[in-house]
DNA sequence: CGGTACGTTGAGTCATATCAACCATAGTGG
DNA sequence: CCACTATGGTTGATATGACTCAACGTACCG
C-alpha cells in the first residue's frame, strides 16, 4: 500500500476547508462520494484530460493548482481560468455531456480527487439544493466568461494584462514580501491576456519603469495595485 | 381586455413547438407555469432589462428576436448572444443570484412570457431532470463562450466576421432567395465581432469582391459558405 | 424640409504582432 | 565534467492590421 493512500482526505472535511461546492452535500452523501473518488497525484507539466476527448468523471482539486486552456491556431494556447484548491474542473463537459473543450495541465503538484460522472449526476437527482448550488457555480462562471469576452474584444493589451495581474493576487494572493504567490511564465501570461510573449515582457518592464511591480526571474512584486487598476479601467 | 390576452400560449405547447427547456417539465408544472407566468409584447428597440440591475424573473422568447449584450468602456456594446423563440434569457443572473450582467434589447418585435424567479427555482427543487437540463443548457454555453474568447483572442477580424455570419447563417437560417433571416446594422455586426464599424463595412464589401456574398442595403445574401468557412479557419 | 440614424470611403496613426538575434539556465548524455 | 540541447527571457527592427477621425452620401420620418 502505497503511503499516499493513507491520507485520502474525507470529502466533508476537505469541503468546509476548502470550500468547495461539496459542502452542500448531505453526510451520507459526503460518505459515499469519499468512498467511491479516486484520490491521485499529479506533477507539474502532466495533463489531467485532453481537449476532444469524452472524459468519465470530472476532478475537484484538493492541492496544487491546474491550467485550463483552449488549443488556439497554430497550436496557441489560451488560458480558459486555473483551478486551485477547492475548485472542480471537467464538470462542464460532464455535465454537458459534450467531449471536454478545453485541456488542463498542472502548474504546481497536486492531489486532486478524481469523481465518476454517475456520482455527480445522481447528487443532482437526490439533492436539490446541491443542484441549484452546481447550477448557481456554473452560472457565476458563464458572467465571468461573457466579462472576458468584453474584455478582450474592447480592452488594449495594456489594459487588459494589468487586469489579469489583478486578477491573480485576488485569486492567488501575496506572499509576505508582496510576491505573487502563483508563478507563471511569460508564455502563460500571454496566453491569459491573449497577445504575444514579447509583449508581455515589454509591458511587464513598462509597469516596473512605473514602479507597479519589481521583476525576479518569474517572481513578479506587486508594489501598487491601485496604479495596475487605474491602467486596467476596472469599475466593477 | 386586449387582444393578445387571448392567445398566450400553453407552456406545454410552446415548449414542444419551440424546443424551449421547459418540455422537460411535468404536465402538472407546465400548468403551474402557465398560469403563474405573464406574457408581454415588445417592439424594436424596447429593452427587457438592463446591466446592473436586479430582475424578478427571467424570459422565454416566444416570438421575435432579442439581443444580448455588455456595456463595456465608452458605453461600446459586446453583443453576447441572441435569443430566438424558445431561448430563454436572464436566466443566468436568476440563477446565479447576481445582479444582471447584461442588458438585453429588442431587434425585432417580440412576444415573450415573464417568469417568477421563485416559480424556476421551484421546478430546479422538485423537478430533477429538469434541474439536469438547465445545468446541461448553461454548461454548453459556458463551452460556448470558452470557444469565442479563444476566437477573439486568437483571430483576426477578417476571420471573425466571417466566422460571424456563419454562426447567424446557422442559427437563424437564409431565406429562399439566400438572404440571411436575422437582419442587423453594421454596428451590431461589429459589436458581435468585437471591431469598430468602419472594419465590418470594409471586410464585408472585401467579401463581396471575392464573390462570398451580395449587399442589398441591411440585407445580406450569402453566395459562398464554403469560402466563409475558408476565410473563418473553424475546423470544428 | 430639416433632422437623425445609418452607411461608406479615404487618410493617417498607433498598438501590437512578427521576425530575428542573443543570453541565461538547467538538464542530459557521452 | 563538458558539450549539447531545450526552454525561457529579453531586446531591437520592421511590418501591418485595425482604429480613429473626418467628410460625405443616403434614406427615412415627422
């Protein structure tokens, strides 16, 4: 037995901690779901699903954090969102029941708990108000999806890669020396904002002319969030 | 009493003729539905609802067409999508219990039935497949617009419009003389497309040229899908 | 008949992509 | 241990797609 398999986390638990949709389960139900997951490991660079294939249950990840992306022309990726503790990915093509549109690969090791389509399906059947969360989760998703898509047809490339800076210490947050705590390459941030590579590291050395940010390597300092928000136009 | 109080339509019905979600309720909600919903008419122009604010209730589209959009910076509008009979519309922001993310306004006169915000949740809570449905119907379009940031981010204008009006040809379908059925300005064309007037109006005589289609003022008659297909570069 | 909304065209500008060269780093295999 | 290669980062030069601005035409409407 491997060591790993001793510490499969308890759904119920790992739900309030979390905070992911399981929370809303019944305890039964959180009983079953931990009975019946696949808890695994993944290491940076693996792929957890590939974009067109039909996929048999979807992933709520427990550490790590992952990169959902679209294969653009030419093979350019475009970062979709990324999932960090907590959150569920995959369950858009489960719940669909169309092949998953989108590839996730890991940014950080992680553990994720890997769930059979049927369980999913029957949580919704058995419990309604977990439904209506799943449902309220997805629809908050399609707001986010349809901001970015204006976004990115009205922004600059200025704007908008100030806004995703943005974006990433709220969802990621700083360390105590004001770092990001989510590392990316300048490739990955290109293709979040959607532009060039070269363009990032112009803007980048831009906003650090600026004082915004210091740079190390792939360490980004933030040193004035509220000047990267005045650039990004944000009201909301 | 007017006239039009007359003909509001069965659910049941409406749902079967139009293909709208609501066919997957029982008889006995479709009832329910029926009587508790409110049924309106709106003329070209007339806005449903606006960005910003709170709504009661969500709309199915009985007749006509409605657009949906953002209002990004400078007042410009991203036209999110459309909706034709049997879609239904705010659904998102009832669901998710946000405010409205969009406004949606009327392109061409329409019936639509209003919908309680309690009376959809209700069927969420006692109808699961129901719930199944409407989980499927979001996640598609969240797929949706996963695909059009990707598109938006990644091609040019000259393929987007194209790709455009494949998506209208599809969705609302060419008359017998092949002239597309849903009729827009050139400015709604660019606000889809995510590029100002001037581009749409130049890449569509550019089109006209190159023998893809005709111009006969709003109306536009396709010639040569395959072409569009060409230029739009959609291999899915 | 003037007003308003929409459509068209031309000219100039600018942001951003592209192409190319180069450096740094780390991992690999002989 | 060193050459080798791959990957990522940076910078400069150049090209160009697309936006902006401005002028003007057209059609419909009260």
């Amino acid at each position: 037995m491997k060591q790993h398999d001793i510490f499969i986390p308890f759904c119920d638990k790992c739900a309030l901690e979390t905070n992911s949709i399981f929370k809303h389960l019944t305890r039964d139900e959180a009983e079953k779901l931990t009975y019946e997951k696949d808890f695994r490991h993944y290491k940076r660079g693996d792929i957890l699903y590939h974009e067109g294939n039909r996929i048999s249950g979807f992933y709520c990840v427990n550490s790590g954090i992952i990169k959902v992306f679209k294969t653009g022309l030419d093979g350019k990726e475009q970062i979709i969102r990324f999932a960090k503790p907590g959150d569920i990915i995959a369950y858009r093509s489960v719940l669909s029941n169309e092949p998953a549109c989108t590839t996730a690969k890991v940014i950080e090791d992680c553990q994720v708990c890997f769930i059979p389509t049927e369980i999913l399906i029957s949580f919704v059947k058995s419990n309604p108000s977990f439904a209506l969360e799943l449902v309220k989760l997805t629809c908050h998703e399609l707001g986010e999806a349809n901001s970015y898509i204006t976004d990115i047809a009205q922004k600059t490339v200025r704007e908008r890669l100030a806004e995703v800076l943005i974006q990433l210490v709220t969802e990621f947050g700083l360390d105590e020396q004001k770092y990001l705590k989510i590392s990316l390459t300048r490739e990955e941030l290109a293709n979040i904002v959607g532009t060039a590579t070269e363009s990032v590291i112009r803007l980048l050395s831009e906003y650090k002319t600026d004082k915004l940010l210091e740079l190390n390597g792939r360490k980004i300092k933030i040193l004035n969030i509220k000047g990267l928000e005045k650039i990004s136009n944000v009201f909301n």
